[in-house]
C-alpha cells in the first residue's frame, strides 16, 4: 500500500469549509475504509479526562456497543493512558481485549495530540490477523496530525 499517494486526500478531506468537524472525520473514515482493504472499522474516540473516559466519536463499519471506554479497559482505554500507538496482530492473543465481534482480528489505535494533549485516538480494526506495518502507524500518525488542526 503506497499511503503516501492517500496524503493529499486526507488533506483536502479535512479542509472542506462547508462541513462540520464531525462531516469531515465521518468522510475521513469512509475514505480510509474504502482506500485500504484491512480497514474495515475506522473510527475515533475523544478524551473526557474529567471522568477518565472515552466517547465514541464519527466512524464507519459495523454498529458497536462501545461508545463509552473507561481509561485502561481495551486497547483503545490503554491507548488513552500511555499515549503511545497500540498495534494488536491477532486480538484473540491480547489479554485485555474489548471484543466488538467475532470478525475482528487484529487492530491498531493511534493517540491524536492536540498542544502536546491525548484528546483522543483514531481506531481501526481488521477482519484480518497481522496486516498493519510501521507503514500504517506513519500514515495514521500524519492522519491525526491532520486531524488535529480541526481542534
């Protein structure tokens, strides 16, 4: 996957001035699950560091049950503490694991940086085991970077 080629798109996704925030990171999500195959669920979650929670935010893929993550709990939850990226190869050898269905695989969650704070994260799962490279954690970190100058 050539991701450099999918950068200008993401840009000009971002900067469309007649949608709101949450139009452009829906369109976002959509792009990204329709320019590379192993995304099948794309969506982001957003900080509520008062409550010490995450607050599921515009994706696109099959309906969770998880719009509510407590700091810790889940890939997504631990993302939120260590502000470090998270890839999963295959999630049914991860011990504190959210299962969202049984076609999910694997998944990677990258934390989104607005002034040096995790606001939140962009999280993508996979319908397959072990797809995301270095690659993918590059592409996701310009994605958020991108992402970010909407906040």
């Amino acid at each position: 996957m050539k991701y450099e080629s999918l950068k200008p798109e993401v840009v000009s996704i971002l900067s469309q001035e007649n949608q709101s925030r949450d139009e452009k990171l829906t369109n976002l999500c959509q792009f990204l699950s329709d320019k590379v195959s192993h995304y099948n669920w794309v969506g982001f979650y957003f900080a509520n560091h008062e409550d010490r929670t995450l607050h599921l935010g515009p994706y696109v893929g099959a309906p969770t049950d998880h719009t509510v993550i407590p700091f810790g709990k889940g890939i997504c939850g631990q993302v939120a503490e260590s502000n470090a990226n998270f890839v999963v190869p295959d999630v049914a050898a991860q011990d504190n694991y959210i299962a969202c269905s049984f076609t999910v695989k694997s998944e990677i969650v990258v934390p989104l940086f607005v002034d040096g704070v995790n606001i939140g994260q962009i999280d993508i799962d996979s319908h397959v085991i072990d797809p995301f490279t270095e690659d993918d954690e590059r592409f996701l970190e310009f994605v958020n970077s991108e992402v970010a100058k909407l906040f």
